[in-house]
C-alpha cells in the first residue's frame, strides 16, 4: 500500500513514516525507482505500533530499534526497567524540588556575607593614597559593589542558582604559568599603582584580563585593593566590552609587583 493508504491505517502523518525511514526505524517495503514512491506491507503496521509505543514511553530511538526485533515478553521487561527509570527520575525531581528554596535562601545570605565584608574592607580603606583617587570618587566605586550584589540578588531571585552570576573562589589559579595569557604590560617593585596607572588604563575592546598583583604586607587589603582597582578599569573603559579578573596575593621579596595578562585568542 502506498504510504497514504498505509499512514491512515496507522492514524499518523505520513511525515511521521518519513521521518522513521529516515532514522532507519521503519523502512518501507519497497520504494519504486521511477517514481520514488514509498509502499508498506500491511504487516509493518505491527511494527509501527511498536514504535509508537515504545517512543511514548521514553525509550530512544537507539533502544527501539534494538526492542523491535524482541519478542513481547522482553518488550514488557523493558517497559518494566523504564518505569523503574522513570520513578527514581521522579523521586529525584521531588527532592530536588523540596531543596529548591533552601538552596535559594543560603546563596542569598551568602552573597549578603560577602557583600557585607566587602563593604566594610571598602569603607576601612584609604584609596587616595595608593590609587590617587577623591573621597567622592572612590564613594562612587563602593557603590558600583553593591549595585553589583543588587543585580545579582534579583537574578537569582528570577532566575535560581543557575545562569551568569557565579560565586566561587579560585586562589589556586596560576595565571602567571598559564599558556592561555599573556603578559602585556608588568611592573616591580613600585611603591604605589597611581604611580604607573596610565600606563595600562586603557583596555582594548572585547578582550579578557587578569590583573595579578604580588604585595609587600602593607598593602595586603585583598578585598578592597582587588575591587578598587577592578572599579577603576571598568569605569575607564565602559564603552566596551570587556572580562576582568584580579589576582592579588603576597610578595615574597618584599616588593610590590604587577602583571597584566590577556587571554589568547
């Protein structure tokens, strides 16, 4: 029969048979060389029914055509198994449904820690005489941080825990040795970075940086030195698109260090 007598037997789009001959599912007994017309054989609708059912159980197209070559009885144990399947997908799904608000709610206090330490290092720290800046301009900088935070609590609050605000710490990462940077501007043994500011202020457009600084014990303000500087950058180059990262960890000669690293590519 052809494929539109064999499609109203089935009760299904003849679509449908083109797309199992496509994926070798379900063949058509013949296909005239003339016309490229598909015929079936009224035994194929067995075949079909297979399919059919085993495709709205969730098996793949993979797992049907090994089953259609089994008998009934094997065909039921491989319903059985994806029940089976299916009931620990849903158990699964309630607990993780169940762990959903919690979840939400320790990232929020967490990110609330975070910004509240942040804050009180910012506030703490005397920018003007290391980064040369006014007391209104690095007012504005603390502000940017939380205005960051804020962006973040109502992503998350919309979005879940998953999507483009990330919050892990990385102090393990060696910038300096990874082959995927490099180094296009460094400085040592400086005493203050408004001293050399100018010369690595400006960013190139749809670039990644990574900062890496090494500090004598007196500059060791991690989090207010780290976000000040990063602040400073974006500000200077908020016409472009732009990734920045900051490293900042210890000397160990007793001089204070600089390297600025882009990625390749």
């Amino acid at each position: 029969m052809t494929i539109k007598d064999f499609a109203k037997l089935c009760q299904c789009n003849p679509q449908t048979l083109r797309y199992y001959d496509r994926v070798d599912l379900l063949k058509p007994a013949r296909i005239d060389e003339w016309s490229g017309y598909r015929y079936y054989n009224e035994e194929q609708a067995l075949d079909f029914v297979k399919i059919r059912n085993l495709q709205s159980a969730g098996f793949t197209i993979e797992e049907i055509k090994q089953l259609l070559e089994k008998e009934n009885d094997e065909i039921l144990e491989a319903f059985d198994r994806k029940i089976i399947e299916q009931e620990e997908k849903l158990l699964n799904m309630k607990a993780i449904r169940k762990s959903y608000l919690s979840e939400i709610t320790q990232m929020k206090k967490k990110l609330e820690e975070i910004r509240a330490q942040i804050r009180k290092s910012m506030s703490e720290y005397d920018a003007g005489e290391e980064f040369g800046i006014e007391k209104d301009e690095y007012g504005k900088i603390v502000e940017n941080v939380d205005s960051y935070f804020e962006q973040a609590f109502n992503y998350i609050e919309e979005n879940g825990l998953d999507g483009e605000y990330e919050f892990e710490e990385n102090n393990n990462v060696d910038h300096l040795n990874d082959p995927a940077y490099e180094t296009v501007y460094e400085k040592h043994g400086w005493d203050n970075v408004k001293d050399f500011y100018e010369e690595f202020r400006e960013l190139k457009d749809r670039e990644e940086y990574v900062l890496v600084f090494k500090l004598i014990k007196d500059k060791e303000t991690h989090v207010a030195f780290a976000n000040t500087i990063l602040n400073m950058l974006l500000q200077d180059n908020q016409d472009k698109e732009r990734k920045l990262g900051c490293s900042v960890d210890s000397s160990s000669d007793g001089k204070n260090h600089f390297w600025l690293l882009r990625r390749n590519g």
